[in-house]
C-alpha cells in the first residue's frame, strides 16, 4: 500500500473528455480541497466553453478514506450537476470504503457509481432516464 | 483494558484542517503496525476522521491520544478524543442519527460508534468532551463491555 501523502491541499484538476469532466482523486482529502473541487466543478458544467457538460465522472480509486464530510460534498457535487443539467457517475469506491460507508449510514442515494471510469463513460453516452430535468422537479404540476 | 507495555501514547493537536489529515494518517499508521485488515483500518480511520471534526468543529480544538491496548491475548487500539469546548447538552440526542447543530449530516457520533467495538462519551455542559474508542484486532476475543 503506498504511504497518503498526508497534507493534500492541492487543487484538483478537472479534465474534459468531450462533453465529460473527468476528476481524479487521490490519497487523503483535506476538507477545504474537497469544497474547492465542488466550487470549481460547478462552475466548469455551468460556463463549459466547449458547449455543454452533460456528465462528470469522479474517481476515488485511489481514495483510501471517505468520511460523512468528504461524502456530503460528492452529494451536493451530484446534486448540483443535476440542477445544471449533467449526471455524475462515482468510480473505483474501494470495496473498504464501501463497506464502511454503509455502516456509518451514508449510502448515497442519487450517486449514480459505475466500478471504474471506462463503465462510468458508457453509462453517460446512454439516455438519461431522468431526462434533463432536476429529479426533484418532477410532480410540480 | 491495559495500556500495552513498551508502548507510549501518541498525542496528536487537533487545531486545523490539516490537523484532520496527520490524525488520519497516524492513525492508519497505527493500525496497519498492530497488523489490523484493510476494512478494520478503513473503519477506524473513518471514525477517528468523524470525531477529530467533531473535536475541531463542536469542541473548537483539542487533542488526540493514540494509544495500543491489551486484555488478555486480544490486542487493539484506543484513540481519545479531548476537547475542553461547550460539551455535550443532550448526549441522547447528539447521539442520533441525522441530529446536528454543525451543518454536517449529523452521521459523526452515531456513525462513529457503528465502527467501532467500544465507544464512550465523557461530556457535561461547559466542562469539555471526550470521546474514547477502541478497535480489537479481528479473529481475537472481543472483551465485552464492562468487563475491561
């Protein structure tokens, strides 16, 4: 197992795959890093200068610890991509993290999770069963 | 419950973010030396990462101690969690799950002490918190509570 470098305070860089923003994140988290990546994703799908951002694919394969902290911000990154019109897929959770993530009460619901980022962009190049609108939008009248 | 001997306590600040990170990163280290599994250590990582926030969040700093334990055969890890804020008015109620007064998702106590084997809260109003738990290597006797 490689040693977490323990103080990842680094932006995170976001990369675009056509109309997919792809983040990869890596070893331990510091809980401002996380609320950066969200402020800078959201931004990236609302003013994507090559056209729209229709999904965001996050990968934490090579995230060894998500805690209530780090998994409210992945939430509310889903949520908001919803708002704005994109699906985010979650790859790579640890089986570990899994497990965890469940005992501690945390299950994610509305987190789509392909197991790895390959599965993750098939899933974004299929209909959207939710169509474009925000879930919580639907039965308004 | 006996503090293994030959090994001393590790005290960690707990004052920032990064504060966060180290504790995290001490406690893995801690856990993978007394051999524990990947999914014993991901779980007292996640706990330990839960209630040094809460430490930093509800109790506006304070400590951690890191310390190996022994009960017989069984041997495990004991982490204390020290904070010298407000304390804990309701413990009943910050024990439950979704309760929260920080803006989180009230998961810290109630998540935390589903990951662990023993879990205690020392706490009264104005006169700080201490939350204490402890890991037992898997395939050891688990002691039950009271009895350590």
């Amino acid at each position: 197992m490689s040693v977490p470098s323990p103080g990842y305070a680094a932006p995170v860089p976001v990369l675009a795959l056509g109309d997919v923003l792809l983040v990869t994140l890596q070893g331990d988290l510091h809980d401002d890093t996380a609320e950066r990546l969200r402020q800078d994703l959201t931004r990236r799908i609302a003013r994507h200068s090559g056209g729209r951002v229709t999904g965001v694919v996050i990968d934490i394969s090579g995230v060894e610890v998500v805690d209530s902290y780090l998994g409210r911000v992945l939430a509310e990154i889903a949520a908001s991509a919803r708002l704005l019109a994109a699906r985010t897929v979650l790859t790579g959770m640890r089986p570990a993290v899994a497990i965890t993530l469940v005992e501690l009460g945390l299950t994610l619901p509305g987190l789509l999770t392909a197991l790895d980022v390959e599965r993750a962009l098939e899933l974004l190049s299929g209909p959207d069963p939710a169509g474009a609108r925000a879930p919580d939008a639907e039965g308004g009248g | 419950m006996q503090t293994s001997p030959g090994t001393a306590a590790t005290i960690l600040p707990i004052g920032s973010d990064a504060d966060l990170a180290w504790a995290r990163h001490q406690v893995r280290q801690a856990a993978a030396a007394l051999g524990f599994g990947l999914v014993q250590q991901t779980k007292l990582i996640t706990a330990a990462s839960e209630l040094a926030r809460n430490t930093l969040v509800h109790g506006g700093g304070g400590h951690l101690e890191i310390t190996p334990v022994a009960h017989g055969k069984a041997r495990g890890l004991r982490l204390s969690f020290v904070d010298t804020g407000p304390g804990i008015r309701d413990l009943e109620l910050a024990m439950t799950d979704g309760y929260t007064t920080g803006g989180g998702l009230g998961l810290g106590l109630s998540g935390a002490r589903r990951l662990v084997h023993e879990f205690r809260v020392d706490t009264r109003p104005g006169g700080g918190t201490t939350v204490t738990v402890v890991m037992w290597l898997a395939g050891m006797p688990v002691p039950r509570p009271g009895t350590g």
